[in-house]
C-alpha cells in the first residue's frame, strides 16, 4: 500500500496544487492521498470525480492531525518518506526503500514542522533543486515503480484515452 | 538546447503553476521556459531571483504568439514534442526524441488549439490518465535525460543544499 500525505493544504489558495499532487499520486500508482490542513470539499469532489471517470482504485482522505496519522501509519509498519529537498538523494537511497512494499510518502506543505524530518524513515530529495512537490511526488513513483506505473490500467473506467499520434481519441463505456 | 514553451499564462490564477513548471524545467535540465499568455513581471522575477539564489544557466521569456515561437523553432531545426494525454507513451518514443539535441517540449495551457498537434512532430503522452502539466514535463525530462539530470551542478550559485538524512543544510558563498 502507498499512501501519500499531503501537508497544509488551503482551500482556494492550494486547490490547483492539491488537485494536481492527487491526480499525480493517482496516475503513478499510488493508492490514496491523505490531505491535512484544512477540509475541501471541492477538492475530494473533483478527485473522485476523476476517479469515477477514468477508473481506480483511489481515495482521497482529509485528516485533522497529520502528526497523528504519521504516527498511526508507524504502528501499522509504514515506512515514512518525507519528500525534501533537504534529504539524502533519491538516486542513492530508492533501492533502500523499494524493498518496503507500505509507504507513506509525505510531501510539503509551505512549512513542514522539523518533527516531521526526525519521523520519517527516510528524507529525501529529489535533485538539491528548489522545485516542486508535484516534480518530487512524479519522479519518487517513478523511481519505486520502476517506470512500470506508466503501464498501469485502472479498473472500472467509464472513459479511456487511445494512444494517437497526432489525434484526441477517447473511448467510452456505454 | 532544451526549451519548454507553457501555454496560456493568466497571471494570479496560473502563478503558482506556471512557477512550478519554470522550476521543474530548470531543475530537470532544460535551458529555458518561454511562456504565452499574458506577461507576468511578478512570474519572471521569481524565477530569476531562484537561478540568481541556486544558479543557471536558466531563462525565462514571455512570447505574445506561442505559433510563432513554434514555427521559429521548427526553423531552426528543433523538434517540437508536445506532451498531451492523447499522445503516444513516452516509454514508447522517447529513444527516437532522444537523438535530437534541439527540442521545444510544448505543455498546456487549459486549451491546446488543435494546429499544435498537427505542429508537433511528436504527441506524447505520460501516462494515458489525466494529471498534471508539471508530471509531464517532469518525466519526460528525466527519461530524455536518462535520469543523470539529478545530479545536474548549476553555475554560480550563491546559495546550495548539502543532502543530510535529517537535518536542512545549506551552504552560502560569501
């Protein structure tokens, strides 16, 4: 199982950014995002709504304490990787953690508490780059799956994209 | 040289985007980010100040015609890779791109007018399911790059991070 934990999240102010880090953690093979900061309805609507759409599984959760949810996924055995560009590279550690089979991937956030880097497993960044938590969240799917998650299908879809050269074709359940 | 052209630009409500896309493009390794839309001071400072902070070499220009731009690069013998969901899968394509030296990787914009897929030389796609402009540009940087961009060194920087496992460490130069 891989969850990613989304930190701080604002309604209006994030909603792009948090859309866009859910529909990323969807399409690369993760399995839920967790979202703390404040309650969007809006946002879940429009995961979900995608979800419905293109196919699953995936959920999006809000928690009201992402300190507890970390500590909750440690109990369970979860290894926490807290995506920074502060931490070790990715390049170097990616095989380390690949053979954990449930992680919880967090990402900032516009000011992570220094708890969070004493919590994770691992801190790791994702070039020594300032960048992008959406960037970060790609590449660390990326690099678990092994590129495989670009093949990935999704179950229960209602509309599928076909691979065109130059055309927008789209397949739709009847 | 690798350009990204960004379609579309509204300043306030694309300024954070188009900022992680600027970001993404320069910590992945492309040479520059030009943008269409409507020209946004506050947008280029911002990423001016970060390769000024980090280091470059990294540019960022507006253009007020993205068709223009296009056909100028086709001039110049770029080839001009646009990256949409309906395109065909970059795991598929990327080795041909990846002989070519001079690249405009194109990335939307809320609507891609339909002579851009005609442009193209190549439609690419990074995965079949929607997601993000920004994991797009991402991916396909890294598998041009065959990863070997997150050990990219910047010129000239002022400011540098020293990856730690727990801990931020930043290097100033005097």
């Amino acid at each position: 199982m891989i969850a990613v934990l989304r930190l701080g999240h604002r309604p209006f102010r994030d909603s792009r950014v948090s859309t866009h880090c859910a529909l990323i953690a969807r399409a690369f093979g993760a399995d839920k995002l967790i979202y703390s900061g404040e309650h969007d309805q809006k946002l879940e609507d429009s995961i979900n709504k995608v979800t419905d759409n293109w196919g699953g599984p995936f959920k999006i959760e809000h928690t009201k304490s992402a300190l507890k949810t970390i500590k909750d996924f440690k109990k369970k055995n979860f290894k926490i990787c807290h995506l920074t560009v502060y931490g070790l590279p990715i390049q170097n550690e990616i095989g380390k953690i690949r053979k954990y089979k449930n992680i919880l991937i967090i990402i900032g956030g516009s000011k992570v508490p220094g708890e969070i880097y004493q919590l994770a497993d691992f801190n790791i960044g994702v070039t020594q780059q300032p960048h992008s938590e959406m960037g970060s969240l790609c590449i660390f799917l990326d690099r678990y799956f092994e590129g495989k998650e670009l093949n990935n299908k999704f179950n229960g879809w209602k509309m599928k994209v076909i691979p065109n050269e130059n055309k927008k074709i789209i397949e739709k359940k009847k």
